[in-house]
C-alpha cells in the first residue's frame, strides 16, 4: 500500500479495543495490552496483517487476509465482522475500521475516537485514505473465533465464558442438565436459545412479517363478514368488485411478506451452519487431550449433523410458528370485540391450547434427547464396525455385530415409543378440541344471533377465525415434534460446543538457536477420575541430549510425552522449559518449537498436507530434505503429482512402517528444539530404523531428543535411558546408564 496521511486513523490498541466490543460485545483493555505486547516483534519490524492475525488469536478472535478494491472489503465488512484497513507505514502506521455498507454509503471508524462512527460516501472514504479510483489494497476482516453462540456471563453463572461462546468450566449445578452424557451442559432450551441470539435481529423482523401478514391475512373472514352483511340489502355488482380487489391487494401483499419472511429464514440458516463450522474448527484442535479420555472424539462430532436438524425444524417454526402464534392472537383479539361471551369463549380456548402445550407436553424435552441420545449409541456402533473390519470378520465378530445392534435397536424404540406418547397425546386433544371449540362456536354464535346480539357476518367471521386458529394448531403437531426435534438437535450441538478448551493466554517462548533444556521435578497427572497415570517424576534433560524412555505398558511413557509436547495439562509439580514453567507460556508459541510424533500418526490428504500441517512459510526444498533423510522421497518422486499425491484419508496406501516414517518426517522438518517419538521406531524395519536412527541422534541436530521404546537395541544408542514403572505412584522414574541397563 502506498504512504498516506495519517492524519486519521486509529492505533493498534484503539483498534482492538472497538473490534473486540464490536466482535465480542465485551472489552477487555489489559488482556488487548497483554496481546501487543506479546507481539511486539511483528509491531516493531511493521509486519501488521502478521500482528493484527496474532493478536486476533489472542483475543479469541479470527483474522483473515484480502485483497481487492475499496467495494470489495465493504461489501465484506458487517456489525460482527469489521474490516480493517491500514495507513502509513513504521510507526506512524494506523488503522481504520469499515464496520458496514448500505448502497453507496459506508459506516467507517476514522479516528482517533474508536467509539465514533460515520456514515461517509465510497469516493470520500477513498480521498480520505489516499486511494485512487479502482486502486487494490490489503484489508483484514475481524471476526469471533468462536461463533457459534454468544453466551452472556448472566445466563451462564458461576462458570468461566469464552468470548462470543459456550462454557469451559461450568459449576457443580450444571452436572443436573447432563442428559446421561457424563458431563455438564446449560439446559436444553437455553442452549437453543444461545444458538438463536446472535439471529435476534432477523427473528425480529421475521416477526415483523408475520404480523403483517396475520392482519392482513384477516381481510377473509372481515371481508365475508361484510358480503354477508349485505346480504339483506341490495347489493351492486360493483360494491363486489371493489371488495374483491380490495381483498386480493390485501391478500397479495401478505404474500409478499410471506415470501420475504422465506428469505430471511433462508440467511439464517445458512448462517448458523457457517457459525457452527468456523466455531468448530477452531475449537476442536484446542480441546484439551483429557476431554477424550472418557468420549470417543470421532463418534462425539457426529452429532455436527444435527446442524441441519435445527436448519430444517427452524425453518418451519420461525414461518409457521410464528405465524400461527400471531394469527391466534389477532383473531382471538377481534373475536373478543363482538361480544364478552366470545371474548370468554378465547380464554377458554386459550387455556386448553395453554393446557395441551405445558401440561399435555411435559416431559417431551427429556424423552427427545434421549431418544437422541439412544441414536447416536446406534451410530457408534455401526461406526464401530466399519472401523474394525479385519477384527469382525473373526471370532464370531459378525454375530456380536447384530446383537449389540439389536440390543441398541431395542434402547432406541424404547426410547422413541416413550417419546412418540407424549407427542401423540397433545395431537389426540388438538384434534378433541378442534371438534369441540367448533361445535360450542357454532351453538354459541347461533343462540347470540338469535338473540339478537351477534350478526350473521359476525357469526361466519368467528367461524372462520376459530377453524383458522384450531385448524392451524391442530396442524401444529408436527411443528410440536419439530420443536421437541429442535431442542435435542440444540443440545447435541452444545456438547461439542462445551469441550473444554486449552487456555488462549501465556507468555511467547523465546527461540534460541540452541537445543532445549527442560526440568522436571515432582510431576505427576491423574486422569478425570482422580488416579495418577504418573509421577511423582523428576526428571532433568541437558540441552542435546538424546534420552531413552522405557517401562512396561501403562507406566506413563505417553502420558510424559503428552506433557512434554505442551497437549496434556498435569496434575502438579513443575515442567521448565528454558527456565520457563509450562503452564505460564502459550501453548502455540511453546509447540511450535516441539517436534511430535505420538501413537497416532493421522494421514491425512496430500503428501505435502502431511510434511506442513498448516505450515505455509515451509520450503519444498525443506519437505524433500526431511522425506529423504527417512527414505520416503523415492516413494513418491516417481509418482505423477509428486508430493502433491493424494494418500488418503486414513494413509491407506502407506504401510504402518511408511506412515511412522512420515510422521517423523513431519516432527524434524522444522528443526525443532525438542523432539518427542513415542514407540513409532519399533514399526520400522531395521534397514529403516538405522537409517533414521542416524538422523535423529546427529549430534549437530538443532533438538533434544526423548525417545519411547520397547527395543534393547534402540535405548542401547541413547546417551541416557530413564525407566518408568508402572506403579509411579508409589516409585519416581529412575536415570540409568547404559550398562545398568
């Protein structure tokens, strides 16, 4: 971008400090001091797409780079999405805020109040940036890491509450909404509508809509009254035109409203699924490890598909729903005007509807999430099969695969007919009293007529407006399990959403050119059911040095590596990395200097998806380096994409010993200063393993090395072998040397 005047424009803390309240509706001035200042590299070196993305992670929030002419970034930026522009360069470098775009005009944040806003023409906005007509510039949008829903600390209470989402920590309460699923959850209608308030604008207007299109769906039964009121007299054949145009103007207008009403609805789902999918994706790489000790992490993100349980039923609830609940009102409302005994006859009708909803209904909440709930047991199965295919076609496996698929089938109908009751009897009473209401209408009305107290036209209205009102509510019942369906959807939803996730705070880890020294004294960590998987530990790593671990299985050599790798938090004791405690740095800062390679290597896409990770600034020269030093790089150079190759999901065509490879491979590419293996050696063959061996234990290599292991013939190559028991509870983890060993 070209030098400007900035004689505008905002700081960078004036502008974290609008986006955070315009993103997150809360502002938090140290925490946006704490996140600068930890960047302070990228602010002095004037690197500001780099600064204003490390920031926004922060400050849980999510930055995203573009390119384009000024009508472009507007047409991006929205209330909960600012875009930001820069201006000038160095330290005379500013920002200005673009926050929303109605036709030709922009709502723009200039400075250098952060709290002023003004709705400014597109060819001013460019004079005052000193941009020229069509002229392209880079532009930031700003948005909630987290978007799913946007939890206020008041409906939440004593519980710690992520910007814009859900819950990390909630109070002991919270553990009496669970639904069976062995973990805290707000309950199911509130989670819903947490879902539904970021969408409280448009419902609003939704509602708008259908408040027209109630009053001005009423133009039947007014216009009936009135054909049959004249009935008596003399009736011109214009009289009739002019009511019938006046009836489908009327009418074509509040099928206009409907159709925009259809619309609206339209965004909204579509935006729910958008918020739900960014909200996850940022989520689940920062859930903490010990949140899948207890639940299957692939089988727990199926209930993602409920998304479009709440796009459908919400569909129908917000058009029908609320025009039904408006339609009643109005026509009730008008009913009571012509006569106090109408007017009784509503609230009687309006009890029993009161009546069918919270009494007739009680309990369908909880039956419909455990009839979810008895669904996705189904869906674990299945999903079970099809994951061990080699281990169900022995040992009777087939024969295991049907009972337990009966024996779930069986929970699942036990579920859905307790479920289906409850529905079924608040139709049973619609449908009674839609019989009923319409019958003691008819006998009510006519003996007020006859009396004289009530027209004929006013008779037929009432009619009408009563087989609207009961008619539509007794069409309700599917829109009732719609709702029920919603509710549960919603819930499922919200268990993914209160994964507790890894704090976003903690201090940068400076990166010295040298190997890390690590210290380890104390340590131990249970697992969520109080008992120690290791420790008490103490253990003392030298800047280099290459370390055997060793220990029978379920001694805690991966449960020390997870610790190690900055992926598992630890009961107590201390974890110094450089000097610095473990819990006090940031988590991404501090694994971006460590190498891991675990127990599950995950295949996944390309060759080249495989060696980066994300990691965009690594060279092609560095990926082949680090494929050639395990033996990979002949494997697919004579391959026609090359390291653009496909591998599968699952690595499916790589052998178990080629997949370790390629795990290593993606540990060592970026030179870390410590490097974690667990067991993966012991897949290899030895020709393999020598040659990897040799890479690993160069005594030029940039890491400190730890290496799990069953294999006498590796940990005898180790400058030191530490040996964990399986009983750390009672016995620390010993240091031997090599002829101890």
């Amino acid at each position: 971008m070209s030098r400007r005047s900035t004689t505008i424009g905002l700081s960078v803390s004036d502008l974290f400090d609008r986006v955070q309240r315009d993103v997150l509706k809360t502002g938090d001035t140290l925490a946006i001091g704490r996140a600068i200042g930890m960047h302070r590299a990228e602010l002095v070196a004037d690197r500001w797409t780099e600064l204003l993305s490390a920031v926004s992670i922060e400050l849980r929030m999510r930055a995203s780079l573009g390119e384009g002419v000024l009508d472009e970034a507007a047409e991006w930026a929205m209330p909960e999405m600012p875009v930001v522009l820069s201006m000038g360069e160095g330290s005379e470098r500013k920002y200005v805020i673009i926050h929303d775009r109605q036709g030709g005009r922009i709502l723009v944040t200039l400075g250098p109040d952060p709290h002023q806003s003004d709705w400014i023409g597109r060819r001013e906005l460019e004079n005052r940036l000193g941009l020229k007509r069509d002229q392209r510039t880079y532009w930031m949008a700003i948005a909630t890491a987290t978007p799913a829903v946007r939890l206020d600390p008041a409906d939440s209470g004593p519980s710690l509450v992520l910007p814009g989402l859900g819950v990390t920590n909630r109070s002991e309460d919270a553990h009496s909404h669970d639904h069976g699923h062995g973990h805290a959850s707000v309950p199911p209608t509130r989670r819903l509508l947490q879902i539904l308030r970021p969408e409280m604008t448009d419902i609003r207007a939704i509602g708008i809509y259908a408040l027209a299109t109630s009053i001005l769906g009423l133009a039947t039964p007014l216009a009936v009254e009135a054909l049959v009121a004249s009935v008596g007299f003399r009736m011109l054949l214009q009289q009739v035109v002019v009511l019938s145009v006046v009836l489908f103007a009327f009418l074509a207008l509040a099928a206009a409203f409907f159709t925009i009403q259809k619309y609206v609805v339209e965004v909204i789902q579509r935006r729910i699924f958008v918020r739900i999918v960014a909200d996850l994706a940022f989520r689940l790489p920062r859930v903490k490890l010990s949140a899948f000790d207890s639940q299957n992490g692939p089988e727990l993100v199926n209930r993602f598909f409920d998304v479009m349980t709440i796009q459908k039923t919400l569909a129908g609830l917000l058009t029908d729903g609320i025009y039904l609940l408006i339609t009643t009102t109005i026509g009730l409302l008008v009913m009571g005007f012509y006569h106090p005994y109408l007017l009784g006859f509503d609230i009687v009708l309006l009890a029993s509807i009161a009546f069918i909803i919270l009494v007739m209904g009680r309990g369908g909440v909880r039956t419909a999430i455990n009839e979810s709930i008895a669904k996705y047991e189904m869906a674990a199965w299945l999903e079970e099969l099809a994951r061990l295919p080699r281990t169900m076609k022995h040992y009777s496996g087939a024969d295991l695969a049907i009972e337990r698929a009966d024996a779930l089938a069986r929970n699942y109908l036990d579920a859905r007919r307790s479920h289906f009751r409850i529905v079924y009897r608040q139709v049973l009473f619609t449908v009674t009293l839609q019989v009923l209401a319409s019958t003691a209408l008819l006998g009510l009305g006519g003996w007020l007529v006859i009396n004289g107290q009530l027209t004929l036209g006013q008779l037929v209205a009432s009619e009408l407006i009563v087989a609207l009102v009961v008619g539509s509510f007794a069409k309700m019942g599917k829109h009732i399990e719609d709702f029920y369906d919603l509710v549960a959807a919603a819930d499922k939803i919200g268990h993914m959403i209160d994964l507790p996730v890894e704090p976003g705070t903690g201090e940068p880890v400076p990166a010295p050119p040298e190997p890390a020294r690590v210290d380890v004294r104390g340590l131990f960590v249970r697992d969520s059911h109080g008992h120690t998987n290791l420790g008490p530990l103490d253990l003392k790593l030298e800047p280099g040095e290459k370390v055997g671990l060793a220990g029978v299985c379920g001694s805690g050599k991966s449960t020390l590596l997870d610790v190690l790798g900055g992926v598992r938090e630890y009961s107590g004791g201390s974890v110094r990395y450089d000097g610095l405690e473990l819990k006090d740095v940031l988590p991404e800062s501090y694994r971006g200097q460590v190498g891991y390679v675990s127990a599950e290597p995950a295949i996944f896409g390309t060759l080249l998806d495989n060696i980066r990770v994300g990691r965009e600034g690594m060279s092609l020269r560095e990926v082949r380096w680090a494929l050639t030093v395990v033996g990979l790089e002949h494997k697919f150079s004579k391959t026609e994409h090359g390291l653009y190759a496909d591998i599968g999901l699952a690595g499916q065509g790589l052998s178990l010993g080629e997949a370790a490879r390629l795990a290593i491979a993606r540990a060592i590419v970026s030179q870390p200063r410590l490097l974690l293996i667990d067991g993966e050696l012991d897949l290899l063959d030895s020709a393999s393993r020598e040659r990897v061996l040799e890479v690993l234990l160069d005594p030029t290599a940039s890491w400190t090395l730890v290496l799990a292991t069953q294999a006498p013939e590796i940990l005898a190559k180790m400058d030191r072998v530490v040996t964990l028991h399986a009983n750390l509870h009672e016995a620390h983890a010993h240091a031997l040397s090599h002829d101890g060993h």
